[in-house]
C-alpha cells in the first residue's frame, strides 16, 4: 500500500480521554505507557510505518477513510470508543507518528542514484532542495492527512521516531529525512515530540535502555514513559 481553516463544533467524548492516538508500531510503546499510568485514551498502531507515507487514506468531509481495511477498522474502533463518527469531532488532541517511519525513508538503496564515485553525497546534497523535495514526495500523503486534522480545528502532535538506524539504512539519511518531516510538520503548525537530546548519545543514536531488545528499530517502554510524560507536560 502507498499507511486553512474550518472548525467544526466536536461531540465531546462521553468519557475524559485526554488523546486520540494513530500510527504505526511506534505509536505502540505510547500506549503501553499510557495503559500502565492509568490516562484514559483510544487509539494505537493500525499498520506498519512504511503503510503511512503515500496513498493511504481520502478525506471524507470532516473524517478521513483508510484505504487499509485493517486500518480503517481499527480506527472505527477508537472512533466508537470515544462515541464519535469522524475525526473532526473527537473533541481531543490527537497524536500521531505518521511519516516518521526515518529508517524506511533512509533505505541505502533507494538513494543510490544520489551517490557520487566512492559511495558518498555531493556537498550539500542531504541540506538541498532537491532532497527536501524527494522526502516530502515520499511522505506526502502522510502530510496531507496533518494538514487534513489541522484544517479541522484539531490540536495535533507528531511524535518523531527512535533514533535507530537499521543496517539496510543509511545513517546520514536518517537523520536527515527525519528534519525535513519535522520541518514540514511544523509549517503545517503541528506540535512536535521530540525527545533526541533526551534518548540520544553523543553519535545521535538511541541509548540502550530506550531500545527495545531483540529489535533494530523499536523504543521500549522507557521511551514510551518520557513520551508520555513530554505529552501530559503539555497539557493532554
């Protein structure tokens, strides 16, 4: 699969949720930490990260409709738990990791044709406009659907990945794509979680005890707290 203004007036929520939560499985360790603290929310993981970049949902009025069926059931489901029928009524902020998926983004291959003799990038070339622009292109649709909640009045919050770089990514990419999302999100004025300077040493990578074990990808539970906690330091 390739997973401004008009306020409308929310149902609110029959019970005190603080957010709505969507993405992929780094949306998953969020949760968790929400669960064990005992903050009511709905939402989680609906698909994999690489699901979430191009093609994957149509705005339906003040709703969005995944073209995943998978996905689009469980995001009913949370929709039904907080006893609304669209996004634009949820009455709550919503958090989401759409476009973050960075590793995927990052692939080595996919950039190869950037390359110069010798395996490296022109000068300049991760900091240009040509490479702003292929990243954007690669996550547009996952843009359009920030755009989407925010044109409905929504408060919205990305939170940016694990700074984990598997081995069929590039590093340098990595970090580089994963800017030019935050820059973009921040244009749209979605709000920005970002926990670097907090889970990452001095190479930029993610500190072991916020890495899940076993995996080359995943925050732990760990990770999940300090999201958590940087979301409830805002008010959710």
């Amino acid at each position: 699969m390739t997973p401004y203004s008009t306020t409308t007036v929310p149902d609110r929520p029959p019970t005190p949720f603080r957010f709505l939560l969507l993405g992929d499985s780094h949306a998953g360790p969020v949760g968790r930490a929400a669960k064990g603290a005992g903050i009511p929310f709905q939402g989680g993981p609906i698909g994999a990260g690489r699901e979430f970049n191009a093609e994957f949902f149509d705005v339906r009025g003040d709703d969005v409709v995944f073209r995943k069926a998978e996905a689009d059931a469980l995001y009913r489901r949370f929709l039904a738990g907080l006893g609304v029928t669209g996004l634009g009524r949820i009455g709550i902020p919503l958090v989401c990791t759409f476009g973050f998926s960075a590793h995927f983004l990052a692939t080595t291959e996919n950039w190869r044709i950037y390359r110069v003799p010798g395996g490296g990038f022109p000068a300049g070339f991760l900091a240009s406009g040509l490479f702003d622009a292929v990243v954007r292109a690669t996550v547009r649709d996952a843009l359009a659907f920030y755009g989407h909640a925010r044109s409905l009045g929504l408060t919205v919050l990305a939170v940016m990945p694990p700074q984990r770089v598997p081995g069929l990514s590039d590093p340098a990419v990595f970090m580089a794509a994963q800017e030019t999302v935050r820059r973009a999100l921040v244009e749209l004025g979605v709000d920005i979680v970002d926990l670097r300077s907090r889970v990452a040493d001095e190479q930029g990578v993610q500190r072991a005890e916020f890495c899940e074990p076993d995996d080359t990808i995943h925050g732990n539970l760990a990770f999940g707290r300090l999201i958590l906690a940087d979301l409830l330091a805002r008010g959710l």
